[in-house]
C-alpha cells in the first residue's frame, strides 16, 4: 500500500538531487500528492454509482415509464423541468437593478457598503487562510504545538455553511423556477473543491503573496478553457493583457530570493498545486456560464454546487476516518475552532457580497473592487507575516494589477460599443 506514494513521491526528490525535508514531510500520508490520490478516490466512490444510477435511469427511459413517489427526485436529479433558455451576453449575470429614483448619496453608500463588505470579507478569508495552513496551534515555551494539516476539512466547513446560507436565502427570497438536471452541478463542484484543496494545500509549500498573483494569472488558462469549453473567441486587448500579467508573475518569482532553508522540491510541489488551482477553477467558471444557459439565479447555483460539494467532502472525510480527528483537533484548540469558523462565515458572507455588488452596480465595478482586494491581501500579508518583496518583485506586481486594470477598461468599452451595435450583430464573448 506505501509503494504507489513512495515512487511517487521520489519522483521530484530524483529530479531535483535533494531530499524533503522532515520539517515539511513527517510522513508519506502527508505528501501531498498522497493525500490528493486518497481525496480522489474517496470522490470517486460516491461519483461512479452516481454516473451508473444516471446511465440506467436514462437508458430506461424513466422519464417516461417511471412511477411512484421517487418519481419526482429522480426526474429533477437526472433530467430536470425545463428547456433552456437563450443565452445571451453576460447571461449568468442576474439583471441589474437601474437606480430610476435612487439620490446620488444613496448609490454612493450603497458603493462603500459593497467595497467595504467585499473587502473586509476576502480580506479576513486571506489572513486565516495564511494562519491557519502555516501556523501551529497549542504552541508553548516547552511543546512547538502542532499544525492543522487536513485541507480538505477546511473545505467542507466552507461549503456546508455556503449550503446553508444559500439554502436559506433561496427559501425566504423568490427564485425562478429551478429546470437544470441536478447531477450537473457535480462537474463544477468536483472542480470546485479540487481548486480550493489546491489553494489551501499550496500555502504549505509558497508564499501567500505568490499565490495571490498566481490567481491574477488564471486569466490565461481562463481562456484556454473558454476555447475548449465554450468555443469562445477573444480581442487582441485581452491576449495583450493576458501576456502583461504573465510577464509581471514571472517578473515576481523570478526576484524571490531563494530560501536555502527550503528544497526545490517545495517549490516544485507549490508550483504543481498552483497549477492544479488554476485549472480546476477554470473549468468551474466555465461551466456554470454553461449550467447559467438553464434559468436560474446565482443564490441557486450557489446552493446547487454546495450540495454536492458538502456530499463529495463529508463522504471521502468519513472514509478516511478524518473527520473525527479534525473534530478532536477543534476540541483541542479552541482557536483553531474560532479561525476555521470565521473562516467559514467569511467565504459565505463574500459570495453573497458578489451577488449583492453585481447586482447593484455591474461586473466592471466588481472587478476593480476585487483587484483592490487582491493588492491590499499582499501588503496585509507582508505586513503581519513578514514576507519580503525585491524592487523588481514589487514592479512585476504593479505590471500585474496594471494589466488587470486595462481589462476593466477595455472590457467596458466593448461593452458601449456592443449597445451601438445593430440588432443582427453580436459582440465577440469575453471572459
């Protein structure tokens, strides 16, 4: 059983000449690549009866043929209610709310209150997320303490309180009327909770100011998934953009001082978990722009993936026997339970934000919003976490906000133009 994760955790050791440290490996069950192979195989346990329960339901025709009281669940889960609709610019987008009668001030501080929430929100959700993955709990004059090392628990508490939150709002708010077949909000969430365990386990390994701009950088693969999913095209501006921020990345890791203390096998590992990030949650923006072609709000699929997400993590966490432990860990560290909760309250509370804040003023607004975001949780983590920035490093990450900030601008002027079109033309899709 400790060959298949021992060959391949010897792999990047041989390529590299050097050995993982015992600071970072204490045993092969916390290799990453370990851990990712056991989460798989624990999704995949729930993902293939699924996939046979749809094929045979389908292959029977149940639609059709099918009775009784399951009726009902099995048709929404496998084949849905309704058609879908036109999928028009922008469509997974809920309508914009006009500001007919609203005062200036009014919208003024309806602005703040969404920077400042937004802000606050993602934020905080950075500063845990450092803490909690880099950090010991218990620590005292003779005991070092011990660090929380299971990601995806983290995960799951994310997504159970995104479940219910959205659950909530989607019971006391009217919804339209849900058609989409309910197994295809597994894709988005499978993706969903690969990128985050990603995201978390990477900050073992890099820096969270790296992984900051690694985000700014999934524009790329972004598009690369919008071409291969979607069959989109693009404006040159937004190549253009796309190679500035590539440029200014690079720019940044490439001034890092290198940490002799650290292996080049760490950085390896960061680099591969950074990439399964990025691609992970690439597919899963591109497929809810395709699930948003059935008519639904952004609070339903919300709720939607958070279901499956919370099945996917609480099956595999109970097949491993690691949700006891985790549990046992918040039972021993009363701060560790407060930071994963806040945690947890954060990511929920930011969704909604997004909602709110799209709704109200726009995609445009939005993204400066979280581009602003994005350079205050590099400077708030340099400043509490002590992480050090070269001159060159420092230009690559204005290079990087500078190409960003172009895609706004660019992005709302195609955005006027495509207004002035005639009625037979269509714009070309962005990301």
């Amino acid at each position: 059983r400790f060959c298949l994760p021992l060959v391949l955790a010897s792999l990047p050791t041989m390529a590299t000449g050097e050995e993982i440290t015992p600071a970072l490996q204490d045993s092969w069950g916390d290799f990453w690549l370990f851990r990712f192979f056991v989460n798989a195989a624990g999704y995949a346990s729930i993902v293939v009866p699924g996939f046979l329960l749809i094929q045979y339901f389908k292959r029977r025709n149940y639609l059709e043929t099918g009775r009784g009281i399951c009726f009902p669940v099995i048709k929404s889960c496998v084949f849905g209610s309704e058609v879908k609709s036109v999928h028009q610019d922008d469509g997974s987008l809920p309508p914009r709310a006009e500001p007919t009668e609203s005062s200036t001030a009014r919208q003024v501080f309806k602005l703040l209150f969404c920077a400042a929430g937004l802000q606050a929100s993602y934020l905080t959700w950075g500063v845990l997320q450092e803490r909690v993955m880099t950090r010991t709990y218990g620590a005292t004059e003779t005991d070092p303490g011990e660090k929380f090392k299971d990601s995806q628990f983290l995960v799951f508490m994310n997504r159970i309180l995104a479940f219910t939150v959205a659950g909530l709002y989607c019971a006391l708010t009217k919804q339209p009327r849900h058609g989409a077949p309910m197994y295809k909000y597994s894709f988005a969430s499978l993706s969903n909770i690969l990128s985050s365990w990603c995201q978390y386990e990477a900050l073992k390994y890099i820096s969270f100011p790296t992984q900051v701009l690694a985000k700014a950088s999934k524009v790329i693969p972004v598009m690369m998934m919008g071409k291969l999913v979607s069959r989109k095209s693009y404006e040159y501006w937004e190549y253009l953009t796309a190679a500035l921020i590539s440029v200014g990345v690079s720019m940044f890791l490439l001034s890092s001082a290198p940490n002799r203390t650290v292996s080049t096998v760490t950085t390896f590992s960061g680099i591969v978990l950074l990439a399964g990030y990025i691609i992970f949650d690439s597919f899963t923006s591109n497929w809810q722009d395709a699930l948003f072609t059935y008519k639904m709000s952004p609070v339903q699929m919300m709720f939607g993936v958070n279901v499956f997400s919370c099945l996917f993590t609480v099956g595999s966490l109970l097949e491993q026997g690691a949700l006891l432990e985790s549990l046992r860990f918040m039972a021993r560290h009363s701060e560790f339970t407060a930071h994963a909760v806040l945690l947890s309250v954060c990511s929920a509370c930011g969704q909604l934000f997004i909602f709110y804040t799209i709704n109200q003023f726009g995609a445009a607004v939005f993204t400066i919003i979280m581009t602003l975001r994005q350079a205050f949780a590099i400077l708030l983590s340099c400043l509490i976490y002590g992480h050090t920035v070269t001159v060159v490093g420092g230009l690559g990450i204005a290079v990087v906000f500078m190409a960003l900030f172009l895609r706004v601008y660019a992005r709302s002027r195609m955005k006027k133009r495509s207004k002035k079109l005639p009625p037979g033309e269509t714009p070309v899709q962005k990301v």
